[in-house]
C-alpha cells in the first residue's frame, strides 16, 4: 500500500491517501497512456487546423484529380458518341440509296415487289435460347459496325454496276431492231432474189414487204433517230431510222410521214401511214435493215422478238 499527502494552498489542509495495488495501476495509466494519447490526438487535430497543406491538402489533390479524369472521361465519350453518330448517319444514307437502287432494279427486272419489297425488313427468325445471349461490348459493337459500314458500300457499288448493265442491256433491246413494222398485216415478198413484179426477169429484193390496208399505221421497230422522211425515188413516201450501232430501218411507199427528219422516236412509235406511192403495186410497207450501210434480210430480226 502507498500512501499520498496532499496538501491544499488555499484551504491549508492535508490530506492523506492509501492505495492499493490496484489503485496504482490506475494512476499509472492515467499518468503515462491516457493523458499523453489525449495530448497527441488534440495536437493532432490542431496540426490539422493549422497546416491545411498536410493530410487534408493531400485529399483535396486526389480529388482534383480524380475531378479531371472523370471531366477527361465524359468528354472522351461524348466525342466517341458523336463519332459513332456520324458513322451511322452515313451507314442511313448508304441504305437510303441501297433501297432507292433495289426498288429500280426490282421495276426495271420487272420482278414481284411481293418478293423484293424494300420498304420492309427482310422477315428473319428462329428459336432463341437466352442461356446464349451475351451483353455487348462497346468494342464489339464499333467492330460490327465497321464491318456493315463496309458491306453496305460494296453491295451499293455492286448494285451500281447491275444497274448499269441493266439499262445497257435495255438500251440495246430498245436500240436493236426488232418486231414487225405493222400491227396487223401479212408478208407478201421475202427478202432475195424474186420474179420482178413489174416484167420478165428477176431482181433482188432488199427488204420484205408487209401488206395491209391502206392508212393502217406503221411502227418504228427499235429506238433512234429520223435521218429521212420524204419522196426517194422507187420508194415513194420514205421514213428511215437511225438506231446507232450501225443499224438502221426504212419503211418505204408511205401514203403519210407523221415525223420529221432529227426527231427522235421510240421502240413502237408511229412513223407514218400506209400507201401505195413510189413503185409499188398497192397498198403495204417496204421494210428493210441496214448493218453498217448494207441491207440484210429483216427476217432474223422479225424474229427476235418472238
């Protein structure tokens, strides 16, 4: 046991304790653990107060930075947002063009538009198992979206080139002599060697006759350009046809020319009138074919378009 005189200034008494072990081991801990630890915390936080550049100003640092690397991010993404945006307004035209393509295509191939209908996403489908659905990745979906960007512009140059061999190849079924000259009527002279309808002998016929009645119309056989359409000697009232490619067509003993010389006509397009006029013995139409400036026999390209 300790015993402890306390003495009082103001009161001048004393006074005397006794502790025991345990209270010694109190005194002790009050003395050396407890008071220094209260003394070091309120230093502590005073050094806090007072020197903001310590801990809190370490703090303040790393949340600045984190500040800009979230900034950085945001505007990482809207700029990969408006990238990705601007790609797929190109991908939309592309398939405005593609559509707008597969829709003259489908009408110049004459096809059902039941079965190629551009206005509608083609019908797709079959069972799923949601067990095999994977979440996209931002990665993969730029991937895809490169690759169908690629895809569309090769098939839209594809097409083109379709397109263009289309309307060639229509071209040159318009351009190319084919059909009869007339609606209704028959053949009355082939072309070739004949008895000469007008004494004795023979003669070489270039073109074939088509006889009907007189003022039934007469047809332009293919596309092109009037280069006559007048009197001729032997053939009366004359219309001829430039088609290009070296063709061309005259139709001959016309009672009436209905087109002028640098009009342009179409495939079926009425030329003028049946008759009787030049040397002719009634009422028909002499029809020939020239290639490169010689006649040859109609006959193939009548034809043509059966």
């Amino acid at each position: 046991m300790v015993n402890i005189l306390l003495v009082t200034r103001f009161f001048g008494k004393t006074g005397n304790f006794h502790l025991g072990s345990k209270g010694l081991i109190t005194l002790f801990l009050l003395a050396f653990v407890a008071i220094p630890t209260i003394v070091g915390v309120s230093s502590y936080r005073m050094g806090l107060v007072n020197h903001p550049d310590g801990l809190t100003g370490t703090i303040i640092s790393e949340l600045d930075s984190q500040k800009i690397s979230i900034d950085t991010a945001i505007r990482d993404a809207n700029e990969n947002l408006g990238a990705l945006s601007q790609r797929l307004g190109t991908m939309q035209s592309h398939i405005i063009r593609l559509d707008a393509l597969g829709q003259r295509l489908t009408k110049m191939a004459e096809l059902d538009k039941g079965e190629f209908n551009f206005e509608y996403t083609p019908a797709r489908g079959g069972p799923g198992k949601d067990a095999n659905v994977e979440p996209i990745q931002l990665s993969d979906f730029v991937d895809s979206m490169q690759v169908l960007s690629q895809q569309i512009e090769d098939r839209s140059k594809q097409l083109a080139v379709l397109e263009t061999m289309m309307m060639t190849s229509n071209l040159q079924d318009e351009i190319l002599p084919a059909g009869r000259p007339i609606k209704k009527g028959w053949i009355s002279s082939y072309f070739g060697w004949r008895t000469n309808p007008f004494g004795k002998g023979r003669e070489h016929h270039d073109g074939m006759d088509f006889a009907g009645k007189s003022g039934s119309e007469v047809l332009s056989v293919a596309a092109g350009v009037v280069t006559w359409a007048g009197k001729r000697y032997g053939y009366g009232n004359l219309v001829e046809v430039n088609h290009g490619n070296g063709y061309a067509t005259r139709y001959g003993h016309n009672e009436e020319v209905v087109v002028k010389v640098g009009q342009t006509v179409k495939k079926g397009e009425v030329l003028s009138k049946m008759g009787s006029t030049g040397r002719s013995t009634g009422p028909h139409v002499h029809f020939e074919v020239l290639r490169h400036g010689r006649t040859v026999n109609p006959d193939k390209y009548i034809q043509a378009s059966r």
